[in-house]
C-alpha cells in the first residue's frame, strides 16, 4: 500500500534531496556568467559558487541579479590550497577560466601557460582526491584550421593541431585531461565548443568590439580581407550543450558543440553596420592577426543523436540584433572596458588598405 511505501522511503532528507553543490571556475566571465543564469534560472535548487580571479576579463558586474544567490570566491585556480577546500565542497566542478583572447596570447603567452595548463592541473589533481565530477569547457580551436572550400568539418576524432599559443594551451589542459581520466580513474567530460556570440562578451571580442564601435561611432576594424570563417553559436545553446553532456554523456568522453553558423568576418561586419543602421561599407581593414586561423567549423552529430541536444538560436542575424540591443542597452557594463582595449589594439593594429579580394593572406600594408 502507499503507506508502506512511504514508510519504507529513505528517512535521510539529507543526501538524497541535498542540492547539488556546483562549483565554476570563470563563472565572471563571458560564457561563465550565462552559464551562471542560465543554471538558476532552470535549476533553483543549484548552489553555485563560483572561483574567479577577477583578471581583466571578469567583472562581478557579470554576476549582477544573482551575487545574493551564489557565493562568489575571488582568487586563482592555481591556488592549490583554495582549490583543494572548495572542491572538496563541490559534487560537480565546471571549469571556464581560463586566458581566452589569442590576441593577448600573441603578445605575452605567459598567462595562457599559467592558467590553462598550471590552472587545469591543480583542479585535475583536486577533483582526483575528493573523486568528484568534472567537466572541462574547451574550444574548437584545439583542431587549427580548415581550407575554406574543405568538406570536412572538426569531429571528435579529428587530430590535435593548435596555432596559437591560446589554442595551444587549451590543447595541452585537454590532454591532461584525458591523462587523469585513463590513469587516475577521474570523472571527467570534455566539451569543445566553437565561436560564442552574446551578452556580456568582453568588448576585445570580435563581436562586441565591432557593436560598441559603432555605438561609439568609429568605423570596425576587420583583420586582413575577412574571408575567415568562423562558426557563431549563441552562448546559452553552447551552456544547454554543457548541461546536455554533464547529465547525460559518458564519462571519459568528447564532446563537440555547433550550431551550424558558418559565416565570415566580412559578412559579420556587414550585418552588424546594416542592423545598427550604417552603411556595411563603412569599415577599416586593420593588420591582420599572426598566423590567423582560416576557417573553423564543426560537426555536432554527435551530440545531438546521443545526447539529443539541439540548438535554440538558428537564425545567427536575429541572435546578432539581441546583442546589439543588449550592448545598447547596456553601457554601463561594457564602458568601463572600452577606452583600455582600444589603446592596446592601437598599439599593435594600423589601418591598412583593403587587401586584394580572395587572397585572405595578403598582409595589404601601406606605406
Ligand atoms: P573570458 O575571458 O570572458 O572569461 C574568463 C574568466 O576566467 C574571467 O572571468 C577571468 O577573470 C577568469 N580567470 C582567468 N584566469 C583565472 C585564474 N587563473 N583563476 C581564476 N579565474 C580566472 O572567457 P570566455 O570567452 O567566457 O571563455 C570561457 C571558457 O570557454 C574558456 O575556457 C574558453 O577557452 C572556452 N571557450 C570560449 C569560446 C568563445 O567563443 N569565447 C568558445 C569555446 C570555448
Ligand atoms: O573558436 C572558439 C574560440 O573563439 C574561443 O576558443 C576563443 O576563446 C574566442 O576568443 C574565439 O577565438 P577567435 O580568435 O575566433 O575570436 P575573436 O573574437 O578574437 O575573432 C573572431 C574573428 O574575427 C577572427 O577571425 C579574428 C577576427 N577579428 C577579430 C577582432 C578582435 C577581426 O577581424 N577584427 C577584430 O577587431
């Protein structure tokens, strides 16, 4: 009968309705703070904290409308001793942080070795000792690149081949992962995802440097001709994705996450001049990034006919407007960035003649 049933329940409320104790690294961050409002806006029973260094990059202002709801720890996650108290707190460990920009890379790889190789050790052997699940948020860019007329598209077993020092040290943190799960049994997953777009995207970002730009009223700067390719997905797909593989994929295992959004960086800019109202022409082209990636694209089968994942935004130009309302409407946020980006690009980027159409090499500077 029913109250034997429930009478042989389990007494212990404790354990068993216990809500998950999360922890995210990078949770200031761009996709760390969506991933933040996006889990409690669907989970109310999460108890996040969240471990972030406030680097350039994060601001608690990311986290505004959910600071009394979380428990925001300031510091690195190469603190071994920090990191080992708060994982032994965490059923769950979600880690974003990470130096993010390949820009900044190429200027003073340093921080990228601390952060994403030092940084992905220290939680590895934390997660190691308290035997606690883990998943690593990692980037498309671990693949390099593609031709732009190549059929093929990044999957799970495509082979590792970074350019950058970013990418190269996303690779190597990937890797260690790989390492603790075959030799040390750890519980881990790992995503790469491509090219996010949306709110609170730092304003170095492709993106959101062109948006504020043009709000600002200077003309977007596109590196080279712009016939690369990247391929937009919208940060809360890229965050359902992460969910998706957390409760449902397998541990030890990869995971790419896309949305099919293809396009190139000339097009970019031309949609953002034509939604903001301006003429799509009126762009600079600036000194192209050193050995800049081609082209990235990925294959999301995987993910969507095993763990039956599907993206929300698959129209990129309406996902595009909503950021372009969101910078708009949001100043405050983004202003106080602006100014010191802008100095660091000037220094490195100089307005160059239009390179010869095709020719996505062509350095095209004038003398
Ligand atoms: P971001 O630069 O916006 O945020 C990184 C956050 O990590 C910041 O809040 C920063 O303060 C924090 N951080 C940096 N170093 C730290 C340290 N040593 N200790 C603690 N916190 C530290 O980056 P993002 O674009 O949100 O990227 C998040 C993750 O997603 C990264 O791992 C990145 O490689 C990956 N990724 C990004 C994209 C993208 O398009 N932006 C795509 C795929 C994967
Ligand atoms: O693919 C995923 C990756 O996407 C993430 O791992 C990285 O963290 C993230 O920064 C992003 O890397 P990209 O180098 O592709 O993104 P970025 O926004 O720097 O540049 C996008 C494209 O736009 C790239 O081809 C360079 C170009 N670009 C960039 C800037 C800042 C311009 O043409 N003009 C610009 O001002």
């Amino acid at each position: 009968s029913l109250s034997t049933a429930s009478e042989a329940a389990p007494p212990a409320r404790v354990g068993r309705l216990r809500s998950m104790q999360i922890l995210v690294t990078g949770g200031a961050g761009f996709i760390g703070s969506n991933f933040v409002h996006l889990t409690l806006a669907q989970r109310p029973d999460a108890q996040i904290t969240v471990l972030d260094a406030l680097t350039y990059a994060g601001t608690k202002a990311s986290l505004d409308g959910v600071l009394d709801k979380i428990t925001f720890v300031e510091g690195d996650i190469a603190d071994a001793e920090l990191v080992d108290r708060l994982v032994g707190e965490a059923d769950l460990v979600v880690h974003f942080a990470a130096e993010s920009h390949n820009d900044n890379s190429l200027a003073n790889p340093w921080p990228f070795v601390q952060t994403n190789l030092i940084g992905t050790y220290t939680l590895l052997e934390a997660v190691r000792k308290h035997n606690v699940r883990y998943h690593h948020v990692s980037t498309d860019e671990v693949y390099g690149d593609l031709e732009l007329d190549d059929p093929e598209r990044f999957s799970e077993s495509t082979p590792y081949n970074p350019s950058s020092p970013y990418s190269s040290t996303k690779a190597g943190s990937d890797l260690l992962v790989r390492a603790w799960v075959r030799s040390f049994g750890v519980q881990a997953t790992i995503s790469n995802c491509s090219n996010n777009y949306g709110p609170r995207q730092h304003v170095e970002k492709f993106i959101p440097r062109q948006i504020t730009n043009v709000i600002d009223g200077v003309r977007p700067k596109l590196y080279g001709a712009g016939l690369n390719v990247r391929d937009w997905i919208h940060v809360d797909d890229h965050n359902t994705g992460v969910w998706a593989i957390i409760d449902r994929g397998q541990i030890g295992e990869t995971y790419l996450i896309g949305a099919d959004g293809e396009v190139n960086n000339v097009t970019v800019i031309r949609d953002i001049l034509e939604a903001m109202g301006k003429d799509p022409n009126a762009f600079d082209h600036v000194t192209d990034r050193a050995g800049h990636d081609l082209r990235y694209a990925i294959d999301s089968t995987r993910l969507r006919t095993e763990l039956g994942w599907q993206p929300q935004y698959r129209d990129f130009r309406s996902g595009l407007q909503a950021t372009i309302d969101w910078y708009k409407a949001n100043e405050d946020w983004w202003r106080p960035m602006k100014a010191e980006t802008e100095a660091k690009y000037a220094a490195t980027q100089k307005v160059v003649q239009a390179p010869v159409e095709g020719d996505a090499d062509a350095d095209g500077e004038s003398h």
